[in-house]
C-alpha cells in the first residue's frame, strides 16, 4: 500500500503555532520535505527543528528565491521523483509549510503533481495572514464586509482596479514594492490607516503605522488595510 | 496588576486544529467566556470542551442568532462588565472564538471594548477559509494572484461587482443565500469550478462540486472559486 503526502502548515514562525495535529504528524514523521534556499537553509524546517524525531530522513527542496520567476518545474520534478520512491515503499512524506499549504504556499506545485495518483492530505496552518491581523489586533472582516488579498507585485492597472473595487485589503509580500504601495494607498485615501506588519510571532516583529514603515521592507512583510468602519486607532 | 484578555482562536471544529499556543493557554485558564446560544449552547466551547482544567469559570455571552442584525451592544456591554471584574482582580480572561479571532469573528466586539484600556492579547486560529482549502484541497492563492472573501449576504449589486473584478473567492456563510449564488456565479461562468464545502473537519463534512450542493445548506457552509488558473479537477 502506498505512503500518503501529507502537507503540513506550520504556522508562521512561533513554533507554538503549529496546531496540535501538525504536531503529532511530524512527530511520527520519517521523511520530511520542505522548502529551502540553495544552500540548505530553511525556515519551515527552523520552525520545527525541537519536534522531529531524531533520525529522520530529509528531502530539502533547494527553490532559488528569485520573485518574479515561477518555479523551477525541474526542481519540483525532480523532488516528487524521490517522494514518490518513498510513497511507493509505503512511507508517507510530510511536506512542510511555511503559514498555511494552500495560502501562497509552493506546496501547490507538489501537490499538483499527486492529487488523484497518490493519497494526499493536508494539515492547515496559521496563514501569515491571521497572524499579522493578531499581532496588529486588526479586525479582517466582519459581517457583510468583504476583504481581499493582492500581491504587492500585482500590476499596476490591476491593482487600482483592486483598490477602486474592495474596502479591505491584506497586501502580501511587500519587500520592494513598498514605496510604490505606499503612493498607491494614499492616492486612494488609505494610507491613514494602513499598517505595517513584519517578521509576525517572531522576536523581531514589527507592527508600524504605515506611514513609520522601514524604508527597505523585507519581501515577506504585509500591509494589512482595514475597512473604513472597522478601523480603531490604538497602541499594540 | 490588571489581568489580561486573551482571545483565543479554536479552530473551525476538529479539537486537533488548535494551535499549541491555544491550547497552553486554555489549559491554564481560570475564566474563559464564550459565545453561545440563548439557551447556552457553544461550539466554541465543545471544540475545547476536552482541554478545559476542572473548576474553570465561564462566563456565556448568549447571542441571539439572528444574521441580519448588529448584534446586541447591551449583551457586549453586560460581558464586558463581568469580564472587567475579573481583570481588575488580576485574571485573566480567555476569550473562545470559533475559527480564528479576526476573521468575521464576534470576538471584535469585545475587542473594540477592550483595546488600550486593558492588556488585550489575540492568539491566532485556524480560519474556516484555511480549513476549507485544506479539506477540498483547493489552492486560495498563488504567486501574482488576489483572493476575496465576500459574505453570502453582501447586496446584490456590491456582490457583482466583486464578481467582475476579482479572479478568486470563498463566499462564507452561505445558508439561505445558496440559490441566488449559485445563480450569480453562473452567470459568471464560475459554477463549474465552484466547490461547496458544509463542516469542516467534522465528523459530517461536506465537500461537493456547487452543482451537486444540497438546496439547503447550512449557514455556515462555504463556497471556493479558485481561480481559472488554479482549477484542476480530482477528486477529493
């Protein structure tokens, strides 16, 4: 009998906040996948490091970080070859995750490659995206409100479209797009109560007024705008 | 010293689906309060039910399920009042939210009561959003893609427009409104890849194409549209 993929969200960064089941999958893992830099580091796996069992057996998935590039296909080829060796041998393979599988997260390119062939499952996680909302104590919605998500490298026309369209937005991956982000609000009146959200749950969290963010953003900082209603000026 | 109010984001049903974080803190709790029904009735209480130390104090907020209505602020205020009496003795006071804090979650009404006036911490939960993707195995988002939430109940004319300028959706809370949806994302030729989703992570989830939906669905059944891009079909 096959082993099953399993894609576990391990929140985004306190490794408090992986949830219970994670917890026990990757305890009783035996062979671990997870996305890393060229040079083996990574921060799904730093997440989990004081949970694995000793001795298991790691596939690291070295993805070069270059952002407007979609992903190798032959990385993400050659990972799934050698899951599969190990599904075909019964083992299951925990796939890490960085925030939740499924919320911009490169375990899609995985798991369109299994879906219908082998047994998947997968493990939800705290997204980046209710995290910063909980460190900033931002409401995201409420009642017949809607919210939207964008990219920070969204085109242009598109994203004013975005923001002509929807009343609350949560602006993903910012790094150098931040200044031009910043333009784009305050020609549609939300600069005011846009917030800042860097490095969230972890020691160097930041949460900053818009208007007081770092010039120079890392690429996995949110901008998180609330809807005019919801939006209550107070110190976190 | 003041205590602390702690809202605590329990998952969308499955015990499991707590983050450690919650779960240490519940397990510590002297007092929690709740949503319920009138006649004290609480999910969020039964998904923790398990966790609970003896002898804690709970403090009900009964809400009257009425969708349409602002809910009442003379049972926030009633709430609020316990609950201060209780941080001002030095307690602290954990909030039990379904799903996660933030995300269209009644813990905003205490919140906004609460915020720079006493310590207020909000620790992050497994949205229902999150939990659907994972339980249909459906993408939300990737690379240069936006995402919206958008409420079953949103006005007709707001809803279409929502429709025209976005390319992915959950529609929460469903309910009553499961024909008319279904008739609007027809018309823009989205059912096809619409994907209904009733219970998730319970024992009686549902994960069905929108075309073979039940005509009554609960209220809180959601429906994703992944986008075109994302759309592969298997089965789950």
């Amino acid at each position: 009998m096959s082993g099953k993929l399993i894609g576990v969200g391990v929140g985004p960064g306190d490794p408090d906040l992986i949830t219970l089941r994670g917890l026990k999958t990757i305890q009783k893992a035996t062979v671990i996948a997870y996305p890393s830099t060229e040079t083996g580091e990574s921060f799904a796996l730093n997440i989990v490091q004081g949970y694995l069992p000793e001795n298991v057996q790691k596939i690291p998935i070295k993805i070069p970080m270059v952002e407007s590039r979609f992903p190798g296909q032959l990385i993400y080829n050659t990972a799934s070859d050698e899951i599969v060796t190990h599904l075909k041998s019964g083992q299951n393979v925990i796939v890490l995750c960085q925030g939740d599988p499924l919320f911009y997260g490169s375990f899609m390119y995985l798991h369109s490659r299994f879906a219908g062939k082998y047994p998947v499952e997968i493990i939800p996680g705290i997204s980046s995206l209710n995290a910063c909302a909980a460190v900033s104590q931002r409401p995201l919605c409420s009642r017949l409100e809607s919210f939207s998500v964008i990219p920070a490298g969204m085109n242009e026309e598109h994203f004013r479209t975005k923001l002509e369209n929807n009343e609350a937005f949560a602006i993903m991956k910012v790094g150098r797009h931040l200044a031009r982000i910043k333009h784009l609000l305050n020609q549609n009146g939300m600069e005011e109560r846009a917030v800042y959200v860097s490095h969230a749950t972890l020691p160097n969290q930041k949460v900053l007024p818009l208007s007081k963010a770092p010039e120079s953003a890392p690429y996995f900082s949110m901008i998180l705008v609330p809807s005019k209603d919801e939006y209550v000026q107070f110190d976190t």
